[in-house]
C-alpha cells in the first residue's frame, strides 16, 4: 500500500510539473544574504529538509514529542512544572552525522536542569529538523540512576544531505542589445549544496544562472560552529555579467562614441560585478540568530551617453543609479531572525520574523553611500478543518541614498506576475501589471516598498519515502512601490488615487517537499504574458 501511494505522489508530481511548464526557485538558507539579488519576498527555510515524523503516512504533520521518563505521570495543571537533571545525553541514528554538530542545537547540556514542557525543548526539535541534516527527530527521556535524574535521548534518521536548493526556468520578455523588445527569451538556473560535509555540518554549495547575454555565478561556505566555538561563519563569491532595461517608452537614446542619436523602446546598460562578503553570526536563543556581514564588489557598468524616456505625459532623463566605468560597492549588514515554524518547507503554524539593517558608508571606500532598512513578518495557522493552512505576510523596506540600482527594490521581486530576479539577474523589461491604473506603471525599481499577502494551503499527499508533501496554495496581495523623487514629483498625467503606486498580485500552484528539496510549480508567470490595461496616461 505504501509503495502504491508513492507512485501516486509522483505520478502526480510529474504531472504537475509537465502543467506548470516553469520550476521557480528555492527560498534561500537562513545566513545573511550573500548572493546579491536585493529583495526577496519569500521566506528562507533554515535549510531544505524533510518532514519530521517519517515511517508513516502523514507523519510529515508536527507531532507532540513527550520527553517525560516512561511510567511517569504527567503533572496535573494546577502543579508545579516538572524537572530533571539531565545526566547525559545519548544520540541515536546518527551514523554520518558527528554528535558535536546535533549538541550544537540543544539548548541543555549534561548537569543542567530542564522543566519538560520548556517551549525551548520543542523549538530545537525544529531546529535539527530545519538543519537538513535529518528527516526526523524524536525526543525521549529515560530514567537516570539517582532519583530525579534522566537520560535525555535524541533519536535521529539521517537524510540525503546533498540537495537541490533552487531551480529556476520561466520565460520573460527583455530587450535586445540596441533596445528593441523582443516577446520571449528563456531564462534558467540551479543551485546545489551539500549542507552536511563530512558530517561536520558545514555547506559548502555553488549556482548559476543564465539567460539571454546575462550570466550569474556563486559560491558559498558556511560553518554553523567555528572551530568549535557558538560563532557561525559564513563566505560567498560571486559573479554577474549582466543588462538591465532603462526606461518606460519612446526612449532618446545615443550610446556614445560617434552612434546617431535614435529612437527605442529602452536603454540598455551593461554591467559586470565581481566580489564576495563575510559573515559572522550567533544564537541569541533557540529560535533566533544575529548576523554581521561585510560586502565588497567591484562593478563595472557601460551607459549610454544619454537617454531620456516619457514617464507620465512629461519627457524626463533616465536615471541610470550607476557610475559609469569601475566603482566599489562595500556595505555593512546587520540581521536578525527569528523563527519558530514547526516546518522550513511547509510550515503550519509559527513565525517567521527577519530585520536587516544594510549601510554603505564613504570611509569604508564605498563609491556608494546609502543606507537600507527591511522587515518581514509572516505567521502561519492550522485551521481548524482538514489541516488547511493560512499565512499572512507583511514586508516593508527603504533605501536613502544613493543606492545602485540592483541594490533598490524591483517589481519584479513582489508581483508574481513576473519573473522574479534570479542571483541578481533580472530578466524582464516589464513594469507591474498595473490593475488598478496607477503611477506604479511607471516604476520598474524603487526605494520604498510595502507589501500585504495572504496564502492559503491544502494539504494534496503526504508520503514517506522521495515525496514527502503536496500542498495545493493560492495567494493574493498587494504592493506600493516608489522612487524617492516621487515623493517630491509625482509622474505627470497621474491624480487622485492613480498617484499611489499600488498593484495587486496573485498566485496559484502547489508546493513539494520532496528528498532532493523543496519546489514550487505556479501559474502567474504564465498568466503574466496575458495582455493588461497599463494604465499610463
């Protein structure tokens, strides 16, 4: 029976995906952003995991873990709480895994005094789930050998540690070298890591991206403990050989250097970035970590000579945000994260909660100087029928500044009717859809966004072995997005409500939890091709 309930999970996974006809991508682990790609509106899972209570079907749902020693009674209410002295603590399961990188998660050490319905104990059950490294993890005590004593018993089963964490193919519509739109190119890329090296924990991974002219590589280490201390560590490098798309419609346009002057649907603005960023980071609690991050980049960017563009119903140069020819991005970053959902993949209840504070100071030798503030908010539900699932999600940011452009907030990373920027690659010359006829068909990219969506998950399969789960979601949002200048001049032709950039967003599709990683297949993308009012005046 089991094996024929698998077949049924991929059958109807593969199904799914010869549907869908696009795989976009993984959220990002939990560590300080280190690719480059600006906003994200997803959340991160701490790393890609299987579900928690496997060997059964529908073991993947959060299950109550008892840790009170066998035979004993559990308290009434209106007693004290329960504690132990732990006298060691004995892992099980653990056979790649070194029992230093599973000590590292648990907030207790031998000698140490635990009450057994401590919220701490369940949230670092998570924790080791959310690590990757295990498909399941069980707690147990088991009596000591003095009165009050226990043996703290941790039985994990070990998971495939070598995974897929993104995996993008779509279409978009870009522009050519000398501005003209073209309908659709493809676009594509993967990332791959494996997060448990030599059992020690560490991820060492790599990704790419690719599309028309545009070429994006990475690299990235992390260590959860280093050199055995509470610190974590993390160091990436990367590189972009890319274009961006300037401009909203009849472009006035001179490359430069002798070219003619010439009328064309964008400007185009070559670009190549090359750098990497260090990460320091720790615990503070259970369910939250602090990161400290340096970032140097060398950017190297080719602009017309000049271009101006109708925005509104006036003609106005376009501001590229870049300095021509060689300059140095470095920032400083500070974040901090708190999670306590009961799943990375598909979580049914929890939080997750992520601050950043970014800033790109001259005496740090930054050719840029702007500072960058981002908070996210969601909350997940377990409704109280069939196990559906309801997340809200608030997500606000702004930048003052002088922000280059692929540091600003983009429409593309808050409509799911776009294709959302991949490693810093943006694929895509269109502006928001713009359904409500507002200014936001103006701005492509900006310095203040807000946005407010809810989703909601049904539960298709759960399963055991290389599929875990199948979540049905649809979702639906809003967003504002702006330029500092329009706070001050708004796009011509625009008044009354159309001057609030506000677009709407929507979403529908499922997502798998699967042996090799978490996957989305929607269908915005594809319902983003759809001709649109633009709303432009």
């Amino acid at each position: 029976m089991d094996a024929l309930q698998e077949r049924w999970g991929l059958a109807l996974a593969a199904g799914l995906a010869l549907a869908s006809g696009a795989v976009p991508a993984l959220a990002q682990p939990v560590a300080p952003p280190t690719w480059g790609t600006g906003a994200s509106t997803e959340v991160p899972p701490t790393a890609p995991t299987a579900p928690s209570g496997a060997g059964e079907e529908g073991g993947f749902e959060p299950t109550s873990t008892s840790v009170r020693p066998s035979g004993e009674p559990r308290a009434e209410p209106a007693t004290a709480a329960v504690r132990y002295v732990i006298e060691r603590i004995e892992l099980r399961g653990n056979t790649r895994t070194k029992a230093r990188v599973i000590l590292r998660y648990l907030p207790f050490a031998k000698g140490d005094v635990i009450n057994v319905d401590e919220p701490t104990i369940e949230l670092s059950r998570f924790r080791l789930l959310g690590t990757g490294f295990f498909r399941d993890v069980q707690y147990s005590l088991r009596k000591g050998s003095s009165r009050g004593s226990v043996v703290f018993v941790v039985d994990v089963q070990e998971r495939n540690t070598v995974v897929v964490n993104g995996v993008w193919m779509g279409l978009s519509a870009d522009v050519d070298a000398r501005g003209h739109a073209r309908p659709l190119t493809a676009y594509g890329g993967v990332e791959a890591a494996e997060t448990n090296l030599a059992g020690t924990g560490v991820t060492l991974g790599g990704a790419a991206g690719i599309a028309q002219d545009q070429l994006a590589l990475r690299l990235r280490y992390l260590d959860p403990a280093l050199l055995g201390t509470p610190w974590m560590t993390s160091f990436s490098l990367l590189h972009n050989s890319a274009r961006e798309f300037f401009g909203n419609g009849d472009v006035d346009y001179s490359g430069g250097a002798g070219n003619d002057e010439r009328l064309t649907d964008y400007a185009v603005v070559a670009y190549r970035r090359f750098g990497g960023a260090l990460g320091l980071g720790r615990d503070l609690s259970v369910a939250t970590q602090a990161w400290g991050q340096f970032r140097l980049e060398r950017v190297d960017a080719q602009l017309p000579a000049f271009a101006s563009h109708l925005r509104g119903d006036r003609r106005e140069p376009v501001e590229f945000d870049v300095l021509r020819g060689p300059s140095t991005l470095a920032t400083l970053r500070l974040h901090l994260i708190h999670d306590t959902r009961d799943h990375p993949w598909l979580p049914t209840r929890g939080w997750y909660v992520s601050s950043a504070v970014e800033l790109a100071p001259e005496w740090l030798g930054s050719d840029y100087s702007y500072q960058r503030v981002d908070l996210g908010v969601s909350r997940w539900w377990t409704l109280p029928w069939r196990a559906h699932v309801l997340r809200l999600e608030l997500l606000g940011g702004a930048i003052a500044g002088d922000a280059p452009f692929f540091e600003q907030y983009y429409a593309a990373d808050f409509s799911d009717f776009l294709p959302t920027r991949v490693l810093g690659l943006n694929f895509d010359r269109r502006a928001s859809p713009n359904f409500l006829g507002t200014a936001i068909a103006e701005t492509r990219m900006g310095h203040y966004v807000g946005k407010l969506a809810a989703e909601y998950r049904i539960p298709l399969y759960r399963g055991h072995r290389s599929v875990f789960g199948i979540d049905l979601f649809g979702s639906a949002g809003a967003y504002v997005l702006a330029r500092a200048g329009d706070l001050e001049v708004a796009p011509g032709g625009y008044s009354g409500f159309s001057l609030v950039p506000v677009d709407l967003t929507a979403n529908l599709g499922v997502r798998m939890d699967t042996s090799a990683g978490g996957f989305v297949f929607a269908l915005s993308n594809v319902i983003g091709f759809v001709p649109m009012r633009s709303g432009r005046p």
